[in-house]
C-alpha cells in the first residue's frame, strides 16, 4: 500500500508517468483509430474571432431594436464592464438582406459569408452564460471555464489518431499580430498526453524553423545520424515503460524528420493557381495574410491532417469601443477568405468530410458603451454578451442552408433551440463518429471527458 501512495503521490507531481496502476503502461500515438460509429467529418477547420464578433450587427437582425434605438433598454441586462455601461439602446448600425436559396438574412459587413449561406448552418442561439473573455474562451475550447484541460482539437487527435504520419495531426497557425488570448492554452493538450498538443505554425515565413539540416548533416549523414539516435531512444524509452511524455517527445523528433520533406511541400502556396490565390484574397492587402492562412488550412486537411485552428489577433473583434469603424476593419479582413475556404473544400470534394467553424467565444450586448460626449456615436462600442450570440459550421455532416435558434427580440438572451457550449461539443464529436460518453481519458482513476455535463446533448437538428 505503501508503494501505491507513493506511486500516486508521485505521478500527481509529474515526476511520474500519467499511467493506470491497476492496467499498467499505456502507449499512445498517432495512428489512424476507428471510431464508436456513424461519423461523416474527417477533418476540422476552426476560425476562431477572438474578442467576440457583434452578432447584432453580423448574423441575427433585430427589427426591435431599430424602434428602439437611442431609448433606454425595457429590460435587464447582464454587463461585464458596468463602469462603462448604459441603457441606451443601440440598433444594427448595417442593413441586412436575405441570402441564398434559403433565404438567410445577413449583414452588409459580411457578403461574401453571405454568399455561401447555402453551406452553412448559421447557429443564431449559442450561449456559454461566463461573461468574459477567458472563461468563455476556455468553455468552447475545453468544455469547462478552467485551464488545464485537453482542447477540442487535441480529444478528437486523441481519439481518432491522424491519416497522415508525416505532419503534425493538430496545427495552430496564429496571427501575426500576436497569439490569442491565454496564449498556448488555445492549443493545449491539459493533461492528454502531450503527443495531442497543436503545433504552432507561424505566421511568416519561414513557418516552421529549422526545416532544413545544416550542410554537414544532409543526405547519408543525417539518414545515419537519425538512425542511430532512434536506436539511443528506443532503448531509453523501453526501460522507462509508460513515460508518456518522454515518449511523446521521441514521437516528436521523429515526426519533425519526416516533414523536412512533407511540411515544406504542404506549406508551400506557390504552386496553387492565380484563380485560386484570388478566391482567398491573397492577391489584395487587406485579405492576404488571413486568406494565405486559410489557403494552408485547406491544404493541410487535404494531406490528412485532423483538426486546424486559425486565430485571429488578440482581441480583434473585442469592439467596447469605436465599434462603427473596428468591426468593418475587423470584417474586411477574414469575410472573402472564410467563404473562399468552404467554397475551395466543396469544390474539391472535400467539405463533405471537414467541419468549418467561424465564430468567436461571445457576441456583444444591445445596449452602447463608453459614449463619450463630444464624439457622440463615433466613440461608442458593445459590451460582452455570452447569453446569446451566433457563429456558422459548415460541412461534416452539418445541415446546410439553414439558420437555427434565435435570441430574444433584443439579441441580449438565447431565446429558442438553445446551443450550449457542451450540445456543441457533443454534436461535434458525434459528427465524427465519437460517442461524447465513451471519448474519455483514465486520470488519477477516473474517466475524463470533454463533455462531461449529464444535460449535454446531440443537436440533431444540427445534422443534415
């Protein structure tokens, strides 16, 4: 018993192994896995609008609110910064009109979204109810308002291993302004093993450093060098059984050998077509950058890598202010890319088996903040809502052409088919053929899941 506690007490330190003690070591890697069943999405491709895009002004037209602009507010509402709170409404500052053959209703901020709205399903009624960034943040990412836990991209890596063995199975490529919001934490594997972390690929080239050996290292030398230090880290492993991350970590240097050769090839746009460079707005500076990030997502997925993540700059869409001119600016930039990436998979056949997601962690309120008095309007902005607010999915087995849920008549509260962060895990996860109650992970004895709210449920009609 004695050697048990100590065992125990020892791994919690992370001097030890995450390992069972009953079932003994485990092995983990990357290999292709089945799934628990039914499940259409190979791949996910997450744009995440850090800050919190006004889905008000976006995605839900709120007819209530335009009777009511420049009045106070009739009901409760729910501030984040109330220091700089009122409760003079402010409606859709945009005209809206109706898209597509389905009809959905969007802003002139966002025609090219607006062009693909016979693709998406345009959740108009998500709700993770923590106002503030991080909590919210961390509630769509790892299913809880703590840190710590294994992202969504790292539970499905884990779960269903990689189709390709030459690149990483879940890449993070950042913006360049500067990581998101708590950092590495968007990318985080918690306490999987660290084998399920995102690679970071960078912003500007060269996207990943140290592609190439140095001179005295390429060709036989380096096929010989690598050879025999594999040889070095199979025998150091084998007598360290069920060391995870030591494990991970010779997995790794593996990995970044094989892709010298396959990274390069993957990252490398110059060989894409001047229509295609186009679709993406590369070929203009005001889209170029999101859409070359966008463009290297899709070739990504098409090499069999599950899950990327491309982030928007530190609170990019956090409009508390001058919100008239920050959310166009915000818009213009990521609007003809995301559409150009649904429309890029469709065309080569591969939407069907990718997930694309666009939305950020909350919406914004329908009142104004931080008016300042001799600028009027022009100064004002919106404060955080997470009650209610909108992003889009496409693909994967998602229902396409179709709007679901609504907030209440002021866009303030999720009103009707309400989404919450964890019926959006769960659907997710099913899409990929992943029961939600058996994807877990064995830690200090008990089962670890993403979702692991009794009320989380499939969203079926979600699905197509």
């Amino acid at each position: 018993m004695g050697a048990i506690a100590l065992a125990t007490l020892l791994r919690e330190q992370g001097v030890l192994a995450n390992t069972e003690l009953a079932g003994g070591p485990k092995h983990f890697d990357l290999t292709p896995k089945p799934s628990h069943g039914f499940g259409r999405a190979k791949a996910m491709i997450s744009m995440f609008m850090q800050g919190g895009p006004s889905h008000i002004d976006l995605f839900e037209p709120k007819p209530e609110l335009m009777k009511l602009d420049g009045k106070n507010f009739p009901g409760e509402v729910k501030y984040d910064d109330a220091a700089g709170a009122s409760r003079e409404v402010m409606g859709p500052q945009w005209k809206f009109s109706k898209h597509g053959q389905c009809g959905t209703e969007m802003s002139e901020l966002v025609p090219f979204m607006g062009s693909i709205a016979d693709e998406m399903t345009l959740i108009r009624s998500m709700r993770t109810g923590v106002n503030n960034h991080g909590q919210s943040i961390y509630s769509l990412i790892n299913g809880s308002i703590t840190a710590g836990r294994p992202t969504l991209g790292s539970w499905i890596t884990y779960g269903l291993g990689s189709e390709n063995q030459d690149l990483p199975a879940y890449v993070a490529l950042t913006d360049p302004r500067g990581l998101p919001v708590l950092g590495v934490d968007n990318f985080s594997n918690g306490w999987l093993p660290s084998l399920f972390q995102g690679t970071v690929i960078r912003s500007k080239e060269p996207r990943i450093l140290n592609l190439d050996p140095p001179m005295s290292l390429k060709g036989e030398a380096q096929e010989r060098y690598l050879n025999f230090v594999q040889r070095l880290n199979k025998d150091h492993a084998a007598a360290r059984p069920g060391e995870t991350d030591l494990d991970a970590r010779i997995q790794s240097f593996e990995l970044a050998a094989r892709m010298q050769t396959a990274a390069k090839e993957a990252l490398d746009i110059s060989k894409e077509s001047a229509a295609t460079l186009k679709l993406y707005g590369i070929d203009k500076p005001p889209t170029e950058e999101f859409g070359k990030r966008c463009l290297i997502a899709r070739r990504l997925v098409e090499r069999g890598v599950r899950f990327v993540s491309i982030f928007t700059g530190n609170q990019t869409w956090d409009h508390h202010q001058s919100i008239l001119t920050s959310l166009p600016a915000a818009c213009l930039q990521v609007d003809q890319p995301a559409a150009a990436l649904v429309l890029d998979l469709k065309q080569r056949g591969l939407l069907d088996t990718t997930v694309v997601h666009w939305g950020g962690e909350m919406g914004r309120l329908p009142v104004i903040q931080n008016r300042s008095g001799a600028k009027g309007r022009a100064s004002v902005g919106r404060d955080h809502n997470t009650y209610g607010f909108s992003m889009w999915v496409a693909g994967g087995g998602f229902k396409a052409g179709c709007a679901h849920g609504a907030t209440d008549e002021f866009g303030h509260q999720a009103a009707e088919k309400v989404v919450n962060h964890y019926d959006y895990h769960a659907t997710l996860l099913h899409l990929f053929g992943l029961d939600p109650k058996k994807l877990s992970y064995k830690r200090n004895g008990i089962d670890q899941m993403l979702v692991d709210k009794p009320e989380a449920r499939v969203v079926t009609e979600l699905l197509a």
